[in-house]
C-alpha cells in the first residue's frame, strides 16, 4: 500500500507539473533580415490559443506596437466560450492592425458566427490571398485557407506579389511549405498546427518541436502554439508566442 500511494502522488505530481508548463506564457523573439528600402517592421503571432485565456500581464509586458497581429488558426474550438473569445481579442487587437487565418478547428464555432465576432473587432480574414502592408516596401501577408477544407489556393495566394515584393506567407499546417517552397517565393513562412507534439518524452514526440530557422534557403516559423487540444497538459513543448523583428535595409 505504501508503494501504491507514492506511485499515486508522483503520478498527481507529474500531472500537476504539465498543467504548470501549459500554462506558461512564453514570447519567443526572432530576428529577421531583408534587403530593401530601409525600414523595420514589426509582427506579433499567436497560433492554437483553443480554449486558452490569453495573459494579460504577458500581453501588456510587449513593448510598443506592431505593424501586423497574426492570428494563425485554431484561436478557438468547440470547447471555447464565446466570451473568451471576445476577451482575447480585446487583448490581442490594441497590438495593432490584427489578422486571422483559418485553422482547422476555429469553425467548431460556426462560422457565420466566427466571421461576426472576428469583424466585430475589427480583425480580417485573409484567406487566399494577400494584405500588402502600409510600408515603404511592398511588403505582404499572404495566406492559405487551411488545408483541412480542401479549399486552399496557393495561386489566390500569390496572385497580386511582384517579383521583387517582400512576403511573409502564413498557414496554419506547416506540412504545406515544402509544396509552396517548389513553386513560389517567400521571405519567410509562419504556421503552428502541431503544438510540438505538446506531450514529448525527451526528443519523442508525435510532431517535431517548434522551431525557428532556415529550410531549403526560406526562414521558416513553425510554432508550438499557445493552448492545449484535447487534455490541457504539455510536456517537453512549452507555449510559445512570437515577435518577429524585420530589419529591411541594402537594396
């Protein structure tokens, strides 16, 4: 018996340890360089909040505003109250001009009513296509709908990017950016989807960790994402938010 009720509290205490890690509110930052007309540029992403209430003391630590927000899919399922959804956006609006992309769970909510609230404070949808940011350099934010409705259009996408236009291309799967790789030119690329594998056991997991670095010549972010799906646990791949500074200089 003495044996059963230590496996017992270590087994609380594992699990008590997880829920701790899921809930950390951790801002990773990354530095970009680009070449064009000098300027920076600066971008906050936020990707698989669930059913997660976003910080505010996290929120309100940022320093200074950011020319995009990006919300990269699955900010809410069908297990998330309409009012968090309201909360977090209130939090995550006054950052700056915010954008939305599809995730694969974010219509649990139904979408006409997702589409509302998201026009209700003021974020866009991008959705096969391309926002061009108001910059000295043409500078876009372009995105996918996600992949799990068969619908994503690639060329939509890119249709309106020049040649020598700067491009930050966001998808809520990153299993997508090899295929874009092949054919089309991005400066950087964003997606989350995986959350890690959000339960690791050393370097295994059922997805690669969340990382920030080059693959085949494109820097590429793919984040553990900021909530939990299914039980609210993480272990070996902690909450991640991200700043991005882009420094655009030498022609």
């Amino acid at each position: 018996m003495i044996y059963l009720g230590l496996f017992v509290l270590v087994v609380i205490a594992f699990l008590l340890y997880m829920l701790k890690v899921a809930h950390e509110n951790n801002v990773l930052h990354h530095q970009l360089l680009l070449k064009g007309e000098q300027e920076k540029i600066r971008l906050f992403f936020i990707s698989d909040t669930h059913l997660r209430k976003i910080n505010r003391q996290m929120i309100e630590k940022l320093d200074g505003q950011f020319d995009a927000v990006i919300i990269g899919g699955d900010f809410a399922d069908g297990r998330t109250p309409i009012l968090r959804i309201h909360d977090n956006l209130k939090l995550l609006t006054p950052l700056g001009p915010t954008y939305f992309v599809w995730g694969n769970n974010d219509r649990e909510v139904g979408e006409e009513r997702f589409r509302n609230i998201l026009q209700e404070h003021g974020v866009q949808i991008i959705a096969n296509d391309a926002v061009l940011l108001p910059k000295k350099n043409r500078f876009w934010i372009n995105a996918i709908e996600d992949t799990s409705t068969m619908k994503c259009r690639f060329d939509e996408a890119f249709a309106k990017v020049e040649e020598k236009d700067l491009v930050v291309f966001i998808a809520h799967n990153p299993g997508v950016f090899a295929r874009v790789r092949e054919k089309f030119r991005a400066d950087l690329m964003i997606g989350g989807h995986l959350h890690g594998g959000q339960i690791r056991i050393g370097p295994y997991g059922m997805h690669p960790n969340g990382s920030y670095r080059e693959r085949d010549g494109v820097m590429t972010l793919v984040s553990n994402g900021y909530g939990t799906t299914l039980l609210p646990f993480r272990l070996g791949a902690r909450p991640q938010c991200h700043i991005i500074d882009i420094e655009i200089s030498g022609k």
